[in-house]
C-alpha cells in the first residue's frame, strides 16, 4: 500500500467532513428551474430520429430540421427567458405522423402544438402578413358563413383571377388553387328543412360532428352519414357546434381553438350522458376532439367526449355487421384510388374503406400507398408553403394515376382538396359510396 493510500486517524477524518459539509453548497444547473416548461415525455425521447424519417415536410426541405427538434429539443433545452421558440416550428403541416411513429411514444404533435402557440402569441407580429392571413386560414368557419349566405356570389368573387391575384400578393394565400365552392344549401339548412331526425331511438344514438367542410361545401357528404345512420335505425341528433380546433392547431391559434373547445365540450358531453356516442364524417375532426382535446385543455367533459368520438365508418365496422349488409348490395361505382388521409392513420383507421369496399359488388378501392397528401389543411394553402405541398403530393399523385381508376376516394376534405388539384379527379367519400348502396332512393 503506498502512503497515499495509508488510512489517517480516525478522528482526524471525522474533523474534516465536518469541515467539508459546512462550507459545501450546491450549484444549480438550470436556475429557477422550477420555472422551465419541460413537456412531459421530452426525456423519453432517445434521439433515434425515427420521427424525422416519416416526417412528410423533413423530406422534401432541407431546411426543415424535423419533429425532434420541433418537439422534445426545444423543451429540453428550454430554459429561463432567454430561449425563444424556433421560427421553423410555422413549417410543421400538423400531420402528427411522428406520434405514431415514435417508439416512445413522446407526446410530439402536443408540444408542436404548445410550442406553436407560444410562438405565435409570444413572437409572431400581430400585424404582419403572416399572422393575419393564419388568422383567417384558420378560422375559415368565419369566413365560410359570411360566404355561404350568398354562395353563388361568394364562389364568383373567390374564383375570380383578379381576387386570387390580390389574395396571394396581399395576404400570401397561392393563387395556384382553386377556392372551394360553397353549396347553396349548407347541411345544417337541410337539417333543419327536414325537420332533424327522422328516426327516434332509446338504444342506438349518435350526436353528427359534421365540421365546418360538410356543412358549407360539401353538405352531400353529411346528409349520407344521417341517411346511412338512420337505414341502421340511428337516432341522429345534429348540436350546435364550432370548427373543431384543427386548423387553429396548425397555425399555433391556440386561444381560438380553446374556445371552440369550450363550445363543443359542453354540447356533445350533455348529449353522452343521455346515451349519444358522437360521430365524425372528417378525421381530422374525429382526431381533434379524441386526442387534442385532452392534450391540451381541461374543461369539464373533454375525457368524455374523448373516449366517445368514433369516425363515421369506424363506428359501423364496430356496431354493426356491416359485412353482412354489403352481401347482397350492389352499386355502379367502379374504381376508386384511396388515399387514407395522415389523421385516420394516426387513429388506426388507414385502408378501412378498401377492406369495406372489397365486400361490395360494383365497386372497388385501391389504396395509393401511405404517402402524405401534402396539403395538410391550410399548410397547401399558403403562397411559400404551396411548392412543398405539391413535392409531398407528388408520389400520391403518381399513384392514383397508375391505377385503373379515375376517382379518387378519401375521408378527408382538404386531401380531397389535393388529390383533385394534382390529379383533376372526381373525388368521393367511403359515405356516400355506401349510402347509394344501402339506403333506398325514396328517403333522400
């Protein structure tokens, strides 16, 4: 043993701790830490980068630095008041398809979504032109209900090239689209016309989320999801209601989307304690109001909402046997290219209407493969974003055209949007495909 390692007196040893503990303090790494937003799950990330291999934006720009730096990065290195949000996170098109894809299931599209709306409340100019026009993309439900009262109008202005012009130069929405029309009757009109539900029920109800889409532009689609309801002997009820929060996710309108919430919340989770499950014909709705709901708010009834809020045909394949009823059907459809939208695969619901359609004589779907649509709600909608939309549509596109088919099929209104611009298809969805096959023409 050398004399370094030679043992000193015992007493001597004691006599020195006791120094050491009183003259010791401990250093703190992060100050104030208590004040750092750390989002749950950002230590759970382990960097294995899967989810910027199936991000759709990462792809296709270079300069995008992808979900992991978007999600669990920024909150991990977030500290105090000297650490801004990364500009980059406005390049996100919300698809959350690194919320299925990540192994450890980090909360990611929830911290896109929280860090978007610090970015945008705390950083963005409330006076630039990229705020205002994310305001009105956003809140399009505004927009469309001033539109929708005189349609005809409305779709004439908007389809205007002098209007498209303006509209892009001045608040940087492309004029490469063309603006959806809107119908000259809005589903909730028909609703109402009809005079609401046309069958009663004590044991099979359902409570329609019909979303901003089918009630002002395509109204066909909701009166097939009451129709298809209601041959099943579906009590459908139609509440009051607001945009799902889905676009105002996507452009960091946080304090918008809390509100809608309020709003929606409180109708449908009376209507779930009297029996009603609620239905969605759009999956990004059904989305939002199952998972970003209780991700991101807290009112009274959000979980129960949550956990009652099926897509349309989701809900059909569970409660009835809807393979049964498809025997004996038939329809002229032909070919369909389907494309499973980013927010049905994320709830586990890609390529459900290829396996309904295979049970239904007369017609059938092809899905396209698993790319993203690239439009991403209102992402394709913006002038800078407009080329990265088409790169990402491209392989989509691609697809629909090799199949033998010249209609396309989708849930989702703005995929709808996208497969009908690159392609110049007719696009339907799985709904009314099973209307015409299973509803008598007698009760339109």
């Amino acid at each position: 043993m050398s004399d370094a390692e030679q043992p000193t007196d015992a007493n001597d040893v004691r006599e020195e701790e006791t120094v050491a503990d009183d003259e010791f303090e401990p250093v703190q790494v992060f100050p104030e830490s208590e004040d750092m937003d750390l989002r749950p799950g950002s230590d759970d990330c382990y960097k294995c980068s899967t989810c910027d291999t199936n991000c759709p934006v990462a792809e296709v720009d270079d300069d995008f630095p992808g979900p992991k730096f978007q999600g669990p990065e920024q909150w991990r290195l977030k500290r105090k008041d000297d650490h801004d949000i990364d500009d980059s996170v406005m390049s996100c098109s919300n698809c959350m398809r690194c919320d299925s894809s990540c192994p450890s299931d980090v909360p990611l599209s929830q911290m896109h979504n929280t860090a978007r709306g610090e970015y945008v409340e705390k950083q963005m100019d409330k006076l630039s032109r990229e705020y205002v026009r994310n305001r009105i993309l956003a809140n399009y439900r505004t927009m469309a209900e001033l539109g929708s009262k005189v349609p005809r109008l409305t779709n004439f202005v908007m389809g205007n090239s002098l209007v498209q012009a303006f509209n892009e130069k001045v608040l940087g929405i492309t004029s490469e689209r063309e603006f959806p029309e809107f119908a000259e009757q809005t589903f909730r009109e028909w609703w109402d016309e009809r005079g609401g539900p046309q069958v009663r029920s004590e044991e099979k109800r359902v409570a329609y989320f019909h979303g901003c889409y089918s009630n002002y532009n395509t109204p066909a689609v909701g009166k097939a999801m009451v129709r298809l309801f209601e041959s099943f002997g579906y009590e459908v009820v139609v509440p009051k209601q607001r945009c799902s929060g889905t676009p105002m996710f996507a452009n960091g309108m946080l304090d918008d989307a809390k509100r809608a919430a309020g709003i929606n919340v409180e109708n449908f989770s009376g209507l779930i304690e009297e029996g009603y499950d609620v239905i969605a014909s759009c999956t990004s709705c059904s989305m939002s109001l199952r998972q970003e709901y209780p991700e991101l708010f807290s009112y009274d009834g959000t979980a129960s909402v949550a956990a009652h809020t099926y897509e349309a045909l989701e809900y059909l394949r569970l409660h009835e046997d809807l393979e049964a009823e498809l025997e004996d059907a038939e329809v002229d459809a032909g070919e369909f290219a389907y494309h499973a939208p980013c927010h049905a695969r994320n709830q586990g619901l890609a390529g459900q209407a290829v396996e309904v359609l295979d049970g239904l004589s007369g017609a059938n779907a092809e899905d396209v493969g698993d790319s993203c649509s690239g439009i991403s709600g209102t992402y394709g909608w913006k002038e800078e974003k407009y080329d990265t939309s088409m790169k990402i549509g491209a392989e989509m596109f691609d697809h629909m055209e090799e199949t033998e088919a010249e209609t396309g099929m989708t849930e989702c209104p703005t995929c709808a949007m996208q497969m009908e611009h690159g392609t110049g298809y007719e696009i339907r969805h799985p709904l009314e495909v099973l209307e015409e096959a299973l509803v008598d023409e007698g009760s339109h």
